[in-house]
C-alpha cells in the first residue's frame, strides 16, 4: 500500500519527487484534501492558497522532469505565519484590520523558500499581532489542538503547530520571541526550531521585538528542521540584524549521536512544572545518559532576573513596534483581557524611561556572558520545553502564571541562543509533552544533533493525534481562495 504523502517527512517526499515516484501536484493535492477535512474543525489557516499551490506544482513537475531539480525543498508545500509578508497575498498579523494589507513583496524567508521550489499552501492562523501563546485568536476564530480540539495549541505560531502535527503540512514557518515556535511545538508534539538571534532574515516581517524576534521553522522531525534551517539562514544584506557567518552544513553531524557529548541541565531551574512534565524530562535526562552523553549540572542565571530584563525590552520594542496600529486601530487593542492584544502594554512601554532601556539592554549583556560562564563546560543545554501539557482555552492551572508559561523559553530569546524543542512523552490523558536543546550562539549544529539522537532512540515523534489519524470523524473543510487572496475562512 502506498504511503500517504500528508505523513511523509520532507527528505522522504525530496526522495520521491527526485526518482519520480510522486508527483508535486500529486502530493499537493493530497495536502489541500486534507485540510478541506480538517480545518473547519482546527482553524489553522487565515487564508488558503488553493489554486496558486496546484498551478505552481504543475510547474515544478515540469521543471523536475527536465533535470531542474533544485533540491529537498523543491515542490514541498510549506504554510507561513500570517505575519510574514507574500507578495500578492494579504498578510494580516492575525488583524481583521488589516485584511486590505497585500504585500508588494516577499519577507526573506518566504524569497528563500520560493527559490528552493518549496510551494506556499497557505498563510497560518496564529495569535492577535503575535501576542500572547493562547492560540485564541479573536479576529479569526481559536486556532484548535489536533490532540484535543477543546485544547489550546499554545502559540503565537497557533496555526504552525497545529498544521504540522494534523499532517496538513510537513513545514510551517513561524516566530519566536517568548516561545512562539517551541511552545506550539511542544503542546502540538511536534519539532520547533528558534535560531540564534540572527541566523535568519526578519526583514519583511511584521515588527514586534526588533531584539527578541526569531523566525523558525515547525516540522515532524528533527532532520526535516535541519533541511529548512538551510535554506533560511543565511546573512541578509536588507536586515541589520542578520549575522555575517557562514552557513554550515546542518545535516553533515546530524548522525554522530551524544557519545560523549557534554549536556547541562540546572536541576533548580527545571522544577516548575506539572508532575508528569517533570518526570517525561527526567525520563528524557535518562535516555540521554544511555546514549552516551555526560550529563552535567550546571547553575544558569536566575529566571526572575532574566524575566524582568526581557520585559523591560519587549515593552519598549513593542511599544515602538505597534504605536502606529494603536493610533491607527485603537479597537484592536481597547480589550483589557485576552486573547486581545493589550493597549496598556503598548502605553506602558513608552512610559519606559529610555535609560531604563539602555540598562536593560546592558544587563542582557551581562547575563549573557553570566549564562556562557555556568555552561562553559557543555555543547548543549536542555529543560522542559513547557511547565504544562495541553489545556482548555482560558486561565492557566493554579498555581502557574503567565510568567511561568515562558519560563523555559523567554529566557533564550532574550540571550538570543539556538534552541530547539522536541517531543518527550504524553501526560496521562494522551497529551504530548515537549523538552528543550539549547545550544551556544550559532551552533544550531549541535542543537540539532542532541535533539536527533534523543528523537531517533524514542518513539514519540512517531504519534500522530486521533483526530488526524481519523479525517473522516471530522466533517467539511475550510473555504479556499481559488486564487483570490482576499477570500479565507473566518473561523
């Protein structure tokens, strides 16, 4: 029997496009069948790009069958966060205020994937201009967990996740800057990549932490991040923050396993959390053992500090970043409450002080290099991705904060490391957990290879959710734009 192209990872579909054993048109149909199934129910995509993916793969047919083969991610369809800019189609940041906002041009990343030949299915449904990691999105409707739809996704790559995890794309790209890609990563079980800050172009994205923003990509594998990691990282000469360094070869240490690789992890720093995350990452700690690492404690800077540094700079990036949307769209941001985007965050930001700012930024500093002396001894660092499985939209569990949501993850955008989050285990009730890799500036090589040794001796990654596994239980589909970027579901 022949295997379903929505469940194929991207080296295998690369395979069977390469040898002709599959068409593009072939699997990008089989891509958009199922999310006509589907995503009435999960609510990924604002807007869906069906008949432009059928007329590109048409396309890269063509070009495959004349030797053009351009490499893995050639005809593999990919959705994109709806913040990220694409030439022709609307880009919203999750805004109907915005739904009249067509590019002219294409972000970076979406310039990168076009020219590998990977084809753009659609436009992701995340939370409100990239605030908050609630999946509920109040313009277009809750984006819902594939695990449990009465669950939330986490976010603010909502969409991302879910997608992904559902089989309706092999690769989503996102952002990251409090844990937008690792916490949907986690709670959909699926793979989440944050580069070092960077790596990767955020130039023609919508601006929200000019400091803190990461764009990454969401997979079902560990080697299927590495191969999109190629392709999007990489200096850019229009965005002011990429890295002038070279690009190494992500997948050539991919397979040299942890044998004595040197892993920290700070056993007080890892101790928020339900009790079956804490035990699924201390399972996990042990599996690494096994493998061969050396497993050494380390004490990294603590949270409170590094959580009151971030906060001081997202309020003041974010104030600069979204001062025109609130002047322009007050409504969009009059909801004291979530999942709407908070006016008083943006006024409290500009009230920052700008030597409160300038500190903030020098005490970065310091606690980056404080974080690079406790781990001086080790490749890798790892932690729970998430303190929480999956849960119902609405207020957290007590006693767990909004602070204790990011604490795994804020840190390493504001320090501005590598990390990488992967699935390690399911909660009692059948909901996946997530664990966390994160390595030294620009070494995404080492994160990865931790991460693939981990992934390839558990079986975890190879779970599907019910829902997916089972399309027929789930009745209509979403509203394709048949070309016509303006139309979309509303969910």
């Amino acid at each position: 029997m022949r295997v379903d192209p929505t469940w194929m990872s991207i080296g295998d579909l690369a395979r069977e496009l390469q040898r002709g054993q599959v068409s593009c048109v072939e699997i990008v149909q089989a891509t958009l069948d199922r999310t006509k199934r589907l995503d009435k129910t999960l609510n990924t995509y604002i807007t869906l790009l069906a008949d432009s993916a059928l007329a590109e793969a048409k396309i890269v047919d063509g070009e495959i069958a004349k030797g053009r083969y351009r490499g893995p991610l050639h005809g593999i369809p990919v959705a994109i966060k709806d913040h990220i800019d694409t030439a022709g189609v609307r880009t919203t940041a999750g805004a109907k205020s915005r739904t009249t906002n067509v590019p002219t041009t294409d972000a970076a990343v979406v310039r990168r994937v076009k020219q590998a030949g990977a084809i753009i299915i659609g436009k992701a449904n995340m939370n409100k201009f990239a605030d908050g990691e609630s999946g509920d999105n109040p313009d277009f409707g809750r984006i819902r967990n594939p695990w449990n739809t009465q669950y939330s996704p986490g976010g603010s790559s909502s969409g991302g996740g879910a997608q992904v995890a559902a089989g309706l794309v092999p690769l989503s790209i996102g952002s990251d800057n409090g844990g937008s890609v690792r916490i949907p990563a986690a709670l959909c079980g699926v793979v989440g990549l944050k580069p070092t800050h960077g790596r990767i172009s955020l130039e023609g994205i919508f601006p929200r932490l000019y400091s803190l923003d990461h764009p990454g990509p969401l997979t079902r594998t560990v080697a299927d991040c590495a191969i999109a990691l190629q392709i999007l990282a990489g200096h850019d000469a229009e965005d002011t923050t990429t890295a002038r360094r070279l690009v190494p070869d992500y997948l050539a240490d991919l397979r040299l396993g942890l044998n004595q690789m040197s892993i920290g992890v700070d056993r007080k720093y890892a101790t928020v959390g339900q009790s079956h995350v804490l035990s699924a990452f201390d399972a996990a700690v042990d599996v690494l053992r096994r493998l061969g690492a050396t497993i050494v404690d380390v004490t990294i800077p603590p949270y409170a500090e590094m959580l009151a540094v971030g906060n001081t700079i997202a309020a003041c990036e974010y104030s600069v970043a979204a001062a025109h949307l609130f002047r322009e769209h007050p409504s969009d941001f009059d909801l004291a409450k979530p999942p709407a985007a908070s006016g008083a965050d943006i006024k409290a930001g500009a009230l920052v002080p700008a030597v409160d700012y300038i500190r903030a930024t020098q005490k970065r500093r310091l606690l980056q290099r404080d974080y690079a002396r406790s781990t001086r001894g080790v490749a890798v660092f790892i932690s729970p991705t998430y303190p929480l499985a999956p849960r119902p939209f609405g207020e957290y569990p007590k006693p767990y904060t909004a602070d204790d949501a990011i604490r795994y993850t804020f840190p390493f955008d504001l320090l501005g490391l590598p990390a990488i989050s992967v699935p390690c285990g399911f909660s009692p009730d059948g909901m996946p957990i997530g664990m966390q890799f994160v390595g030294r500036p620009f070494d995404e090589a080492a994160v990865l290879r931790a991460a693939y040794a981990y992934e390839q001796a558990t079986e975890w990654h190879t779970r599907h959710p019910s829902l997916a596994s089972a399309p027929s239980a789930v009745g209509g589909g979403v509203s394709a734009s048949n070309g016509d970027p303006s139309i979309s579901h509303s969910g």
